[in-house]
C-alpha cells in the first residue's frame, strides 16, 4: 500500500489524481493525519504544493533519494507506480522534460542491475553525491571508482547532508559499504559517533541493527557473556521493531543472527524459540532460501544443544540437517552443502548406537566427510581441510574393524596430511591439537617389530615434547605430559 500524506485544503486534489486511474485507490489512500498512517505502506507526502518522498529505512527499495519536486498529476502518478513496483507504468505518465524523470531513471536502472551510464552519472555529480555514492556502489557502471573514491564520496556526502535524517540515512549506506570490506571496527565507531542524533524510530532500529552487523563478526572465543548480552538486546529489540511494522522477513534474518547469541549464551531454550520464530516467518513468506538458513542455524543448535549434555536432540538434529540439504545442494550451494555433511560426519561420529548399528553410522560417517573434503581440498582451502582431515582422523579411531581396509592406518595418513597444513608457525594451537590426537592413535596401533616399538616410542616422544613447546594452555600441556608419564613406563620395557 502506498500512503500520500497531504493538508486538508489540497485533499481533494489528491484524491481526484488518485481516483483517474482506475482501482488505484483500492491500492492507495490519501491522509491529512500523521496518526492514520500505516508503519509499513510506503509513503509519499504532498504538502506547499511540493511533492516529498519519505527515506526508506527498511530497504524495501534501492536508497535512491528524491529530491521535493513541484506538484503535479503526472509526477505524482509516476512515484506512485515506482513505489508500487511497476516501472513500466510509472513512464507512461512523464518525459524526459519531468523534473522527476531522470531520477526515476536511474532508481530503476539500480533496481533491476542495468548499467548505468557516464552521462547519469555525470548527472548525479550535480544533483546528489548520496546517490552518487549509492550508483558507485551498488550500480553496473560504465566506469568504476575504486574503494577509497567511493568512501571519499560518501564522506563528503555526509559534509553536504542538508538535514541530519539525511547524514543519517547516508551514514547507513556508508557503514554497509565499511561492513561489505570487512572494516567492521571503522563500522562500529562511526555508528556509534552518530546514534545519539538518531531521532525516530526508524533512525534508531537502522543504526542499532547495522552496529549488531559490525559487533557480530567482532565475536570471538572465549566470550565475552556481557558482549553477547548487549548484542542480543539490540537484536531482541530490532525484532520487535520490525514485527510492529509487519516487516517479518527483515525480523526473520534477524531472529537467525538472535539465535545464534543466545545459543552462543548456551539459553538453548529461547534459542530455540527464536529460530522456531524465523522458520515460522519464511514459510509464511515462501522464501526457500531464508528458511534453509533458519533450518541451518536450527540444526546447529540442536547439534550444540546435544553436545552439552542433551543427546537426545542428536537424532533431531540429523534431521534438521538433512532439511537443509533440500535447500543447499551440492549443485547450487557446494560449500553450505560440504559445511552440513561436515556437521553430520561429526554428529555420525559422535551419537551412541548399539553395535549392531554401528557399522552403517560409520559408513554415514565416512561418506559424509568424503562429502566435505570433495569441496575443502587442501589446495583452495588448506586451513578448512586440515580440520575436517583431523576430525575424519579422530572419528576413524572409534571405527569398528574393517574387512576391506585399516582404519587406523588411514587415520594416520589423515593426521599426517593435517600437520602438513598446521605448520608450527602459522597454526601452532591447532598443531597442538592435531598431535595430541596422533599420540592417542600411537597408542592403538601395533608394533610389529621391537624395532618398531623402539621407533614409535621415540616418536611419540617427540610429539608430546613439541606440544609443550607448541601452547601455554594448561589443559593441553598436560595432556602431552600425562602421554610422556605412561612412556616413561613403557620405557622401561624398550631400556
């Protein structure tokens, strides 16, 4: 629904352009109250014979910013129809002689990714660097700026902003620009320079919503709980703001994102409610690839939720994994695809079965790590197929005997080809790791040769040694000394 907010002596007027086109007024409805005005129709304002159109600060369009034109019929038509979504129409009633024209122009070259020209934009340099930015930045141009061009434009867009909504509403598109080159520090300090001239509601919720953009990928281990609980209440309030406009796939994105603090916070009950919440969203909006990305986070939480003492949400989480993959192909998606198959050849790994099932788990098992490390080679992704080469390795040694092959001669290879990647220098915990691992697979494999046992000792003795030189964490320094401890008794046998 489009809104036209106007006065009551130019009402009628409004309503006689409205009502020359036929059941336009079944999609919209002119207003002379701010009360009556819906939070989530578009909206247009017509008032000293000028023709406004409000910021959008909900991208529900491309944040084109029109400037007040002069009133008339047919420029008003044509702002209806954009908003509505049909271009096309919105043409018929103007020409290039309309002050409206070119800037309609450009919105929907921006809309539907045509290219935009030199000469547009060299009608921009006079009219908005705003939209100058915004062409540079998110149009298919005929010749490109480079990144520090375009935060130079940005930057002096914010020192011409003639009003503060509109510094603002540059500033959001700046900080996305920040945010898109993974700057989220200069992000986060620029939203917090301005957040205190925010004035209405929907300044507020944008300027809160993009500082959980720039604090989200900031999150490190271990965590900071107080962090994570400032992070959630701007989500839980950003939520809420956009549920009270009927925006819900905007509260659904970030309902996932919600989700994941809280599951983060290890309140795997409200996790669970929120993700719930978002899947309920998508589904409604028919959406299949947001509700794959609800389904994603839902099955990690239930996978994390079983690992933290509630195995019984193992097999739902099998499940909701598998729900996924209806969405993320190895076609369409091959690295969420290898990501899920990682996360089900750990949960294969890890869930308690009888022995009589055990054998096709673990052939589930291996087919999905297979799966993953088909996607993460070493020579495109070293650091991920190390930890997925690790984990298969680790998963391997709790493998029933094979008939066909060794298992554990298979997972030494694997931890091998791991420690190839995790050099000492670049990766020393996850070295750390990945040799505390081995030493426990030493331990299964059988000598057959004094000669072997002797070598192996040494070996092994060596890797425990490395470890401690490796890492200053105490649990794992123990570890590697509580594995030289039982060498020691075994080199009483090989002295």
């Amino acid at each position: 629904m489009i809104t036209i907010l106007t006065t009551t002596n130019f009402e009628n007027q409004i309503q006689q352009v409205v009502s020359s086109i036929d059941r336009l007024n079944e999609l919209v409805i002119v207003v002379t109250e701010t009360d009556t005005v819906n939070f989530d129709d578009k909206k247009i304002i017509v008032k000293n014979n000028l023709i406004q159109t409000q910021l959008d600060w909900n991208d529900t369009e491309p944040p084109y910013i029109f400037p007040n034109i002069p009133f008339s019929s047919e420029d008003l038509l044509a702002l209806i129809f954009y908003k509505l979504g049909n271009h096309q129409k919105a043409f018929q009633f103007i020409s290039e002689k309309n002050k409206i024209y070119h800037h309609l122009l450009i919105a929907t070259h921006l809309q539907f990714g045509y290219t935009i020209t030199n000469e547009q934009i060299n009608f921009l340099k006079k009219t908005s660097l705003h939209n100058l930015a915004i062409a540079y930045n998110f149009g298919d141009l005929e010749t490109k700026v480079d990144k520090t061009t375009l935060q130079n434009i940005f930057e002096e867009a914010l020192k011409n902003a003639q009003t503060n909504s509109l510094k603002l509403f540059s500033t959001k598109h700046y900080v996305n620009l920040l945010l898109d080159n993974g700057l989220y520090k200069d992000a986060e300090k620029l939203i917090n320079s301005v957040k205190s001239k925010a004035n209405s509601n929907e300044e507020k919720n944008a300027l809160n919503h993009l500082l959980v953009n720039a604090l989200m990928p900031q999150i490190t281990v271990p965590y900071d709980i107080e962090n994570l609980k400032s992070i959630l209440n701007l989500q839980l309030n950003s939520i809420s703001y956009y549920q009270s406009i009927n925006l819900t796939v905007n509260a659904g994105l970030l309902l996932i994102d919600a989700s994941e603090i809280a599951s983060y916070l290890k309140d795997y009950i409200q996790a669970k409610d929120l993700i719930n919440k978002a899947i309920l969203y998508f589904k409604e909006a028919e959406i299949p690839e947001f509700l794959g990305e609800a389904t994603l986070q839902k099955a990690i939480l239930l996978y994390t939720w079983s690992k933290n003492g509630n195995p019984q949400y193992y097999k739902p989480a099998i499940n909701t994994f598998q729900n996924a993959l209806k969405v993320f192909k190895r076609d369409t998606h091959p690295q969420k695809f290898a990501n899920i198959h990682h996360n089900l050849a750990l949960i294969y790994s890890e869930i308690q079965v009888s022995e009589k099932e055990k054998a096709i788990w673990t052939a589930f098992c291996a087919s999905s790590f297979k799966e993953a490390l088909e996607f993460y080679n070493k020579e495109q992704f070293p650091y991920e197929n190390a930890m997925i080469s690790h984990n298969y390795a680790t998963a391997l040694m709790g493998f029933p005997e094979a008939k066909l092959h060794n298992n554990l001669k298979k997972a030494f290879d694997l931890f091998e080809q791991a420690l190839n990647i995790r050099t000492s220098k670049e990766y020393p915990f996850e070295r750390a790791l990945t040799l505390l691992n081995q030493l426990e697979l030493y331990w299964l494999i059988h000598n057959e040769t004094e000669k072997d046992e002797v070598k192996n000792y040494e070996i092994m003795l060596q890797k425990a040694n490395e470890v401690i030189k490796l890492v200053t964490d105490n649990e794992l320094i123990e570890k590697a000394n509580n594995h030289k401890k039982e060498l020691k008794k075994l080199n009483i046998f090989i002295d």
